[in-house]
C-alpha cells in the first residue's frame, strides 16, 4: 500500500480510523470490516451509527495472533514478503556456487 491513510478524527493525540478508512488499509469490504467490528475482533467504539478504532487498536490487530487470523490482504502481503526474502537468498547462494564453480573450472582448465 503506497497511499498513507490519513485518521478522520485526532483526539488528545489518538489517531481514529472509520470504516471507509479499513476497509482501504485492510482491503476487505465494508460489510467485512463491519463483521470483524461486531465480533470484536478489532476493538473499536461505536458512537452512533459509526465505528471508530483507534490507531492503538489496529496496530493490535494487524501485529497480534496467527498469520491465518488475519485478513487475505494481509496474508498474501506476508507469504510475498517471505517468497522475495526467500528468493533473494536463493539468487545468493546460487551465485555463489556458480562463482565457486566457474574459478574451480577456470584453475582445472589454465593447468591442463
């Protein structure tokens, strides 16, 4: 997510988020963000026919419980970021062993 999400309302310097500003961050539907609110799974305060979570509040959902808990956005924002780390890495080692390879060949090959 490239668009910093600006918080709709500050009070006594707490961020609060809506559900048009979840549903960004979060990537699910509104009717989603408002199950999850419902059933307490972020915590949040409804004033009126308005849900509010503080930034406290989502940063304990988006950092708490087993990756599986949370929403598929997310989910496959993680398994990208593990396959990149995961690549990078391979790349490395390859390189290396190419490398290795290539001066062991070019040593084998100069004494012949």
């Amino acid at each position: 997510m490239n668009k910093k999400i600006i918080p709709k309302k500050i009070m006594r310097g707490m961020k609060f988020f809506n559900v048009p500003d979840l549903t960004e961050i979060l990537g699910l539907a509104p009717l989603a963000v408002r199950d999850y609110l419902r059933k307490g799974k972020i915590k949040a305060v409804k004033i009126g026919k308005r849900w509010w979570v503080s930034d406290k509040n989502l940063n304990a959902f988006l950092n708490a419980g087993a990756i599986f808990d949370k929403p598929d956005k997310i989910i496959l924002d993680t398994i990208q970021e593990g396959l990149e780390e995961r690549d990078e890495k391979l790349k490395k080692e390859l390189t290396e062993v190419f490398l290795k390879q290539l001066s062991e060949n070019y040593i084998i090959t100069k004494k012949s």
